[in-house]
C-alpha cells in the first residue's frame, strides 16, 4: 500500500537483469489528492460516483507527471507525500546498487479512462443498453480506426474488431485494433466508462523532436516513446479517443425515453395509495379496450363509457369503469373537459400503434 498512489502492485524477478514491473491505478492516486484537498468523494471499486467538486477533481488528475512515479520508484523528495524512506527499487532490488546504476523506466500497459457519471442508476441503465446493442451493430472497422487514431491501409496485418462480453459485474464492448483497443462499460450501475488502452504505446503516432544519427534533430510525425516521460503526449492522444468515440455516441438513436414510457405504462404503479396495474398489450380484455379506443372517431370527439360497452362485451359497466379509471391513471387516455367524454393521449397513441404493429408484423407471422 503505497502512500502516495495507494494499493499497487510490483512484479520482482531475482534473475538478472532483475527488471522490475511496477502497476498502479490513476483512481487510487486521484483519491488520494482529493482527501489532502479536502474534496469530499464516494468511490464504487475504482469509480467515483459522487465528488464535491468535479472541476477541481480533473485538475488534479490532470496533474500527474512522470516525475510522480520516479520519486516513488527512484527515491527523491516528493511534495505531495514527504520525503519517501524506502524507494520501491531499492526495497525490492537491493542488489542494484552493486551495479552502480539506476533504472531506466519505460512503459508496458497504458489505459486513459473518461468517466460520466449519472445521478441516477436507474436512467444509466436505459441508456447503457441502447448504447451496448446500437454500437455491436453499428460499429464497423473503419470507425474502429477513427476513434484510434489509426488508417486502414491495404498493406494492414492487424487484427481490427469489436467483442461483446458478459460478465458477473456487467457486459462490455470494446473495439481492438492490433495491440491498442477502446471499451465501453458501466461501473457500480451509475458510472459509464469510456477506456482507451494500449499494450503497446508505440502504436500511437504524434508529432515530436526526431534524433537522427546524422544531421540535426527534426519534428515530424513519429511513433510514440515507451519513456514514462511520454505520458503526458499519452494523456492528451488517448482522451482524444475517448472523445472520438463519445462524440459517436452522442449522435446514435436514444430509445431510453421510449423504454421508461414502456415500463410506465406495463408495470404496476402507486397512485393515490392503491397499487394500479400496468398494460397488457396482449390480454384479451386489455387488447380489446385498447383497439376500441384506437378508433379515429375516438380522436376527433371523443368516447362515453356507455358507447364502448357494446364494442368491448367482456366488461360489465362497473368492470369497465374501473378499467377507464385504470388507463387515465396510467395516462393511456384523458377525460375532455367538463364532459365524461374519453381520449387517447399521445403517449396512448403511440403505444397502442407499437403494440399492433409489433403483433401483426412479428409475433403472428412467427407463429404461422
């Protein structure tokens, strides 16, 4: 449990050249600055779902340099934590120091997330599942590349596609192309996250300083250093894909509206302390009320109880009159003023209109 960037991890071989794997997480640190801040937060796993002050929150993310990770490893006077007794090199190879040398530290994994959190569990839920079923079809190769960053050329040999998984804490998309991928997953319910990660940070291209054996160096476009140094072109060329890919996001279909209209009308709500029961669309009784109150004369004037008991045989008055009461609280219709006269709302419409195109079109043929 590291002091500064809390729970890490440190692989060490005792074979030489005795390299060290050193792996942490950006929540943990970040979590860490928020409570020396005075911030206050709530995290699920490595997610924050509530914090005082975002705005704060990402600047100080956003301040995380290399230097942070050479005090920690390396030894040094550090300014956010004190000075640090033992450096994790030097706890975990004593044996560098016979060589007179320090470590050269590079890097092996890298993953940028973006994180968008949502007040309600309930809304991400709607969203999320559009979002997850719109993006495994809609997304092709060529999108893949966009978000990364990258080309497809006719001469490519890497592998370039998207997986669907199911897992115990939630389902996942990611899009790979060769060793660096982007996914999208929910975190705790209410934390939709956006992750752009690279086995290989050499398969970023940016514009740098150029060192050629000979000549003076140039700028040009050029793969990206393993140095931890280049973290901060890192930061900005992977939240640059997260953003890419957030933007095509925002411009897919949003259902979600639809899908909380359809739970309204089909689930059992309180209303007026009784519990009233939701629409179903293919109940003999529920089908036949609806499909009368489809009528287009209904649109125009409206409808009296005493008009549809003839239409709808499988009511009595008393049975039919609740079964009004039902819809108006469901809001499937409404009462024309100073009348007792019934409409359809434009919720009502639409959601009867679905339910018949959806039985006709889909489940009758099916069945034949």
């Amino acid at each position: 449990m590291d002091p500064v960037f809390g729970l890490v991890h440190l692989r060490v071989p005792t074979w030489a050249p005795f390299r060290l794997q050193f792996c942490c997480n950006g929540h943990s640190w970040l979590a860490r600055q928020l409570t020396a801040a005075g911030i206050g937060y709530t995290m699920v796993d490595n997610a924050f779902t509530r914090i005082d002050d975002w705005s704060r929150a990402q600047q100080l993310a956003d301040s995380l340099v290399a230097s942070d990770f050479h005090r920690t490893l390396d030894g040094g006077a550090c300014p956010r934590a004190g000075q640090r007794p033992d450096p994790w090199a030097e706890l975990c190879c004593p044996v560098a120091g016979v060589f007179g040398q320090r470590y050269h530290w590079s890097l092996m994994e890298v993953e940028y997330a973006t994180d968008l959190a949502f007040r309600s569990s309930g809304f991400l839920r709607t969203v999320y599942e559009q979002l997850i079923r719109q993006t495994v079809l809609t997304v092709k190769a060529e999108q893949i590349a966009t978000f990364l960053g990258r080309r497809i050329t006719p001469q490519l040999e890497q592998e370039v596609g998207s997986f669907y998984a199911t897992r115990p804490w939630g389902t996942c998309v990611r899009h790979r192309f060769g060793k660096i991928s982007i996914k999208m997953y929910d975190k705790g319910g209410i934390v939709l996250r956006i992750e752009t990660t690279a086995d290989d940070v050499s398969a970023f291209k940016h514009h740098r300083q150029v060192e050629h054996r000979n000549g003076p160096p140039t700028m040009q476009l050029a793969e990206v250093r393993k140095t931890i140094y280049s973290l901060a072109d890192l930061r900005g060329i992977m939240r640059g894909c997260n953003q890419r890919y957030l933007a095509h996001l925002s411009a897919l279909d949003d259902f979600s509206g639809g899908v909380r209209t359809l739970d309204r009308l089909t689930k059992p709500r309180e209303v007026d302390g009784k519990t009233v029961r939701g629409v179903n669309f293919f109940a003999p009784g529920d089908k036949a009320l609806l499909h009368a109150l489809q009528d287009p004369k209904v649109n125009i004037a409206g409808i009296r109880r005493g008009e549809l008991l003839p239409v709808v045989e499988l009511f009595s008055p008393s049975g039919l009159s609740r079964q009004l009461r039902r819809l108006l609280d469901l809001g499937v219709i409404k009462r024309i003023a100073g009348t007792y006269r019934y409409c359809l709302t434009k919720l009502g419409r639409a959601a009867i209109a679905a339910g018949g195109r959806l039985t006709e079109a889909i489940i009758i043929p099916a069945m034949v």
